[in-house]
C-alpha cells in the first residue's frame, strides 16, 4: 500500500495512493494509518490534491556513516557501532516545497536516503523482529550545511535547519528495503547511484540499535545513511532523490532573502 498525507480540496488527510499516472486516486483514510486503516470512502484524483509530507514524525533519528564508499570521501573512518543523530521534526518539508538555503551557511549538500517508518510504539526491538515495527519506507534527503557540520563539532545546526528534511512523496509498506537502487539527482545530472545491499548496518540492525537507546512512536522517521557523491545545491537547482520501489522526491532550492 502507498501512503500518503494530501491537501484536498476538503483539507488536509491521510490517503491512500491507489492506481498509477491519470488513473491515481487518493482514498481518504479515517484518522490515522497505523494498524488496519479503515476508509473514508471519500476520494479524490491524485491530481487535485498536493502531496504533503508523508507522515508526522515525534523525531527523525538518522544514521551517519553508513555506506562505506561515503565514510571514504568524507575521509573518516568506518564506524563499528552505528553513529546516530537527530533531526528535529520542524525541518520536514514535504515534495516540492523549496529546500531554504541559510544566508549563514555558504556549503549547502544533498543526501539522498532511504527512510524507515515506525508504525508502532516499541524499545529495545531486537533485529529478527524489527520489521514488524515497520510502517513502511520513504525517501528522504538529509540536507546538510557542511561548513556548520565542520565549525560546530557537532551536527544540530548542520542537519536541523527549518526544510533540511524533505520527506517523500508517500511510504510504501509493502517492500524489501535490503535491495533498493537509490538515486539523486541535480537539475537531471545523476550525483549519486547506489543500492541499499550496501548498507554497512541494515534496517534491522538499525531499529535495534536505535530503539535500545529510545522509545520509537508510531510515526518516527529513520534515516538509514546516504551513499558516496554527495555534493551541494545551489539557488534556483531542484534536487530529486529517488528509491527504487517507492519513488521519487523533488525539491526546488531556494536562497533565504
Ligand atoms: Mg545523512
């Protein structure tokens, strides 16, 4: 199943994205998506409605470090343990909604990613039964203001700003996520090609490792790590990360005035 969050001409709903190109109709859900939703049956064209971030996120906890090809061009090392970080839940955008550049930063990059969904209330998941916690996976772009990352020490400011975490455009619950091409582009140009096979840490050992230090709501974001050719975006670029069995998320960069 597709989920999503759409602005309808009715408000704002959980849907379900049913059927493909002009056929696509988004199928209202009654609350929320977690458990078994139940519909609506109220529905409209995905066409008259705009996609929104996908889902409420309590935390975006993200992984660093963890395709080996990128621990390389960054020149560190290869971490034994998962290296975790958060981004606060007031940087997520949803497709389409510019990528603000701070005037404080003059480094801006993309991090293309494959995100997990948490669709329940869970801790201390052990990995053989960490996909039963799964809601379902998403694209995500982990924007980062590099010259931040490296002053600070520390990566709150770099990975925090207000649209840093562009989410998208909807979660797939029926899917590997062992095997995933992922790709980014800028303005078309392909800057990152790779696949989840290469996940130095995987999905399930990174909900067991990330809910042994925190309880997980329903609706919490992972993000699993961004492979090597990560680069900047500038003024005016779009950027589009795209995960093979989800889709594509584009985001238009804007410079804050
Ligand atoms: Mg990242």
């Amino acid at each position: 199943m597709r989920l999503g969050r759409v602005a309808s001409p009715d408000g704002v709903a959980f849907v379900s994205i049913e059927g493909d190109g002009d056929e696509a109709r988004a199928k209202e859900i009654a609350e929320h998506p977690f458990g078994n939703p139940t519909f609506t049956g109220r529905s409209w064209a995905l066409a008259d409605v705009r996609l929104l971030a996908p889902i409420l996120a309590s935390k975006v906890v993200c992984i660093g470090k963890n395709y080996a090809a990128h621990v390389a061009e960054m020149g560190g090392e290869t971490p034994e343990d998962p290296v975790i970080f958060i981004k606060p839940n007031t940087s997520i955008v949803g497709p389409g909604v510019p990528i603000m550049l701070p005037a404080s930063s003059n480094e801006v990059h993309y991090e293309g990613e494959l995100a997990i969904v948490i669709g329940r209330p869970c801790k201390d998941v052990p990995a053989a039964k960490a996909l039963d916690v799964v809601l379902g996976y998403t694209v995500a772009n982990d924007v980062s203001a590099r010259d931040h990352q490296r002053k600070d020490g520390q990566w709150t400011r770099a990975k925090g700003h207000d649209t840093f975490c562009p989410l998208g455009p909807w979660i797939e619950t029926s899917l590997d996520p062992s095997d995933l091409d992922i790709k980014t582009e800028v303005d078309g140009a392909v800057k990152q090609d790779s696949n989840t096979a290469l996940l130095l840490h995987t999905v399930p050992e990174i909900i067991e490792w990330v809910s042994a230090i925190m309880t997980l709501l329903p609706g919490d974001v992972i993000l699993t790590g961004t492979p090597e050719g990560v680069g900047p975006i500038v003024d005016g670029q779009t950027v589009s990360v795209t995960v093979g069995g989800i889709g594509t998320l584009s985001n238009p960069v804007t410079a804050k005035r």
